[in-house]
C-alpha cells in the first residue's frame, strides 16, 4: 500500500469516527498496529551526497547509465549497488544519453511527435523554444527546476520548482509563459511529463507545433542543456543551497543575470536579453 493511499484511508477513517479505538481503525485500514504510526521518510544525509555526486556526473557524462555510474561512485567513496544507482537516478529523473533500438516504436499511453528541427534553420526569436527538467540538489533534500528557453536568443522565458517530479509545475510555468506571447515550435525530451495530454493540448490549443527528441539523442535538445551546466556550475554548486524557498530566490536572481548581463560567446557576447528583444 503507497504512502499517500495509507494517508487518505487513515484521514477517512478519523472523519468517520474520531472516537474509533485504535484496533478498530486498523481493521478498517486493513494495517497492522504498527503501521498506524508509520511516516514516510525522506532520503538521508548519505543519499543527498549520493544524488549530489551523481547529478555531477550526469552533467559530465550524461551517457553514463546505471552500470558506469555504479563505478564511478564506488570510486568516490560510495558503497552502493547497480540496483541502488538505479532506483536513485530513477528519482532524479536521469536516464543515460545513448542511442537505443527500436526508437520508432509508438507509445501505448501517449501520442509521439517527430524531432522537427534536424533541418530547420533557427534564426529569430519566438521561432523554437525549449523546455526541459533538471534535478537541483539541497543540503536538506532536492527539487526539481523546469525552464522554458528561446532557442535563438537562450533567452529563460520562464521557469518553476517542485519538490515534485509531476506535469503541474510544468504546466504553471508553460501557461505564464504562453500568455505573453507564443513559439512557433516547443521542443522537449520523451518525458512523462511532455507526453501528457495536459501539456501537449496547451500547445496545440495555441497552433503551437510540438517538437520531441529522439529518445537518447544527446544533441537533440542541446541548447537547455548547456543551460543546466551554467545554472548549477555558476549557481547552484558554489552555493550551496538548503531548502526550497533558499534555492528559489537564489534562481531569481541568476536568472536575471543569465538573461540581462551574462555575455554568450555564441552570441557574439551579447546577452540573451539583448538577441530576444532587440530582434522583435
């Protein structure tokens, strides 16, 4: 029984009958004694590190799976498994960059959409954004950050955190976003949570032409992953953030350095600001 279908029959019960002795509610509950008192826990201090050192490969090696990953951490000190690497980089999110058989396959639960920029000349802004999700380490546990960038200009459109790998955050981002103004094409990985009807149908309901990576192709979707690197590298890493609320301003204000006064080379050092509203 999951955690959160233990919560919702425990609170049923208590609305039911305040008064229920313990035996009759975990009849009810159909729960042993003992696991009325159950918490779920969070990870601990050890696996924090774990997940940190890992998210640092990944962003090194992002072709590294669970067997290499395994390696590297034992060589850092870690005294995990295979089976631990991958139930932990499954909780990040993180799935390793290779190619992979059988790519044309549908998906049974959700509708596939083709990889449209292969031959398509990226030269304005608002004609491709990106969107895409990255795992944020804490002192006191993690999060996950979505952003939404203009391909042309690397412009951060929008952006939202979650303590939660779900599609609503993902949507709260992409809505604001859409409401000033809309892309041309939005491209995304194979994720659950751009696969959604919920995330898709926004896009479509705005003639907005979906766009998603070849399953394991690293340069699909290059351009957001060369944000990740800025963010935690310039950001993230060095500060060493504790919590949520922390980690959120943090963001803010680099991102509004990112955008406003951060130089690309790629952008013949102009700043992103400066290629996505000075070519509108």
């Amino acid at each position: 029984m999951g955690s959160a279908d233990l919560n919702e029959r425990r609170q049923l019960v208590e609305q039911k009958n305040a008064t229920l002795s313990q035996r009759e509610q975990c009849r009810l509950l159909e729960l042993h004694r003992s696991g009325l008192y159950y918490q779920p826990k969070g990870p601990n201090e050890e696996d924090l590190l774990l997940m940190r050192a890992i998210d640092e490969e990944y962003l090194k090696n992002p072709y590294y799976g669970k067997r290499r990953m395994t390696v590297e951490m034992k060589k850092r000190g870690f005294f995990v498994g295979v089976k631990k690497i991958r139930t932990t980089m499954q909780l990040m999110g993180l799935e390793a960059i290779y190619p992979k058989p059988n790519l044309s396959a549908s998906n049974k639960e959700h509708k596939k959409y083709p990889y449209l920029l292969k031959d398509e000349s990226i030269c304005r802004p608002n004609q491709v954004w990106a969107g895409d999700i990255t795992y944020i380490p804490l002192a006191y546990g993690f999060a996950y950050l979505f952003a939404i960038i203009d391909w042309h200009s690397r412009y951060v459109i929008e952006w939202q955190l979650s303590n939660m790998l779900d599609t609503e955050f993902c949507l709260e981002a992409l809505q604001r976003a859409l409401s000033r103004t809309t892309p041309g094409i939005f491209n995304t990985d194979q994720g659950v949570q751009f696969t959604s009807e919920q995330f898709t149908r926004i896009l479509e309901a705005n003639s907005i032409l979906i766009s998603m990576d070849g399953k394991g192709r690293a340069l699909d979707n290059i351009m957001i992953e060369r944000l990740w690197r800025s963010v935690k590298y310039e950001d993230v890493y060095p500060k060493k953030y504790e919590r949520l609320a922390e980690v959120k301003k943090g963001l803010a204000r680099y991102f509004s350095f990112y955008n406003e006064r951060r130089p690309h080379q790629g952008l013949q050092y102009q700043t992103p600001q400066e290629v996505y509203c000075g070519k509108e």
